[in-house]
C-alpha cells in the first residue's frame, strides 16, 4: 500500500491537471458542530439527511456532505451554501457547469473542470479532488464478512484464487484491497455495480493496476496489462480502514491533507 502522509492544508488551494488531492475528514464531531453545517446543505440534502432511521448516520451523512461542501468552496472561493451539485443518470454527483468550469482560468485553455468524489465509513471521510480528470474514490472499514464467498460470486477468478489463497482471518483485509480498487473505478466512470465485470484488480506488483477483462469471445492471457485510460493508487487512510483512488490517465502525483488541520 501506498505510504499516506496527511499534512495541513495550505492556505491557498489551487488544483492542476498532474495533482491530485484527497482530504481525510473526521466525521464523529460533536452534534453540535454537526448541525451548525446542516444549514449548508441544499434543501434536497436536508431531505435525505432527515430520512435516516438512525442519529448517527443522519449526523454522519450531515457532516459528509457540509465537510465536502466547505472544501469545494475553498477551491471555487464561494460559501459552501452556494455550491451547486448535478448527479448523472446513476446517481454519480458533479458540480454544477456554473461552479466547476469559469473558476479557473489561469489554468485552463478554453474551459475545464474541477471533478471530485467522496467516500465515508465508519466515521472517516475521504474527498478527491482533481482537475479535467475523471476520478473515484472508495473508504471501507474492515470488518467480518464470508470474503471467500462474496469474491466467487462477483470476482473475476484470478482474484477469487488469491483471496481464498490466504488464511480465513486475512481473507477480509485482502477482500476490501480489492472491492476499494475495484468500487474506486466503478466511481470514476459512473458505471456503478454494473460494470463490476469490466475490470480486473491486479495487486501482485509493487504498482497495483486495473486491468480490463476480455471481451466476449476473445482468448485471455496470462499476462495482465495495465489499462492506459486509467489509475490506481491504495491509500493508507488509517487503521482499520483500506482506501484506493481511480484516477482518468497517467502521470500525475497524489496530495493528502487533513481536514482537521485546515486553516481557519
């Protein structure tokens, strides 16, 4: 896994097409702080925010989505109330044209857009933030699961063999390595579970990689190729928990920060 240091965050933030930024955030705040966001959210979010059964995950989801609210506006230099969300066809939510493609002109020719995607579990947080590039990112709390059955029926087969490979008691840490990889692009593109079968987690090198699967009717070979629209790096967001980020393309580096750490 990818050695993480999370740092403060400078007091200026300004994106770039061969960086990437994810934010770790603390969702487990005291109730009051949590609801002073509240009224930071668009009125539809206060709507599913209050159609939770349980306190804790109704305050979890507040802070979540008042936390991304406040980092955007950082990037936009705009009040968090005024960031302006659109969702595609499968729920996947984006900024507003409005917000992401005027507010950077010294960096872009033409136009471009600041992309961005979020994850929680368990009371973490994680944000990504990148500039005219696709990306996905996926949290998961490790925790007691039948990994060995799940990954027959939704793994490809190479997968399937080296997580059945290991001991019972380390088959659900190997699991989430892969679900996070493989969640993180289903992320990126939007495609949800249903493109669950068009990739492939290769976690045998020192550079972990995504790797299509065959088509239909074409032969497979043992040697899996990195796919060049696409990747992958894992983050170590802390114990406990396995995260990994999907980004559109090449050649750029990652920058994590502290949410805690912001300046005021």
């Amino acid at each position: 896994m990818t050695p993480t240091l999370w740092q403060p965050a400078p007091a200026s933030l300004q994106p770039s097409s061969d960086v990437v930024h994810v934010w770790r955030a603390n969702l487990n705040l005291p109730e009051q702080q949590i609801l002073q966001l509240l009224p930071t959210l668009s009125e539809d979010e206060q709507q599913r925010a209050a159609r939770f059964y349980f306190q804790r995950d109704r305050l979890h989801f507040i802070a979540a989505r008042g936390i991304l609210r406040n980092i955007l506006g950082n990037y936009l230099s705009i009040a968090a109330s005024q960031v302006k969300f659109s969702y595609s066809p499968r729920g996947k939510p984006a900024l507003d044209e409005a917000n992401s493609v005027t507010s950077f002109p010294r960096l872009c020719l033409g136009t471009c857009k600041l992309e961005f995607n979020l994850s929680h579990s368990h009371g973490l947080a994680l944000y990504a933030i990148a500039l005219d590039r696709e990306i996905g990112i996926d949290l998961e709390y490790i925790r007691d699961l039948e990994a060995e059955q799940l990954a027959k029926r939704f793994f490809s087969h190479r997968e399937y063999t080296a997580i059945s490979s290991v001991a019972p008691q380390e088959q659900p840490r190997v699991f989430f390595h892969y679900w996070t990889c493989k969640e993180a692009y289903l992320k990126a593109t939007g495609d949800g579970l249903v493109g669950l079968e068009n990739i492939e987690v290769s976690l045998t090198t020192k550079e972990p990689h995504l790797v299509p699967t065959a088509p239909p009717g074409n032969a497979r070979t043992d040697k899996q190729q990195p796919d060049p629209g696409w990747s992958l790096k894992q983050i170590n967001a802390g114990s406990g928990y396995i995260a990994a980020v999907v980004v559109a393309g090449g050649g750029w580096h990652l920058q994590t920060w502290d949410f805690a750490q912001t300046p005021a």
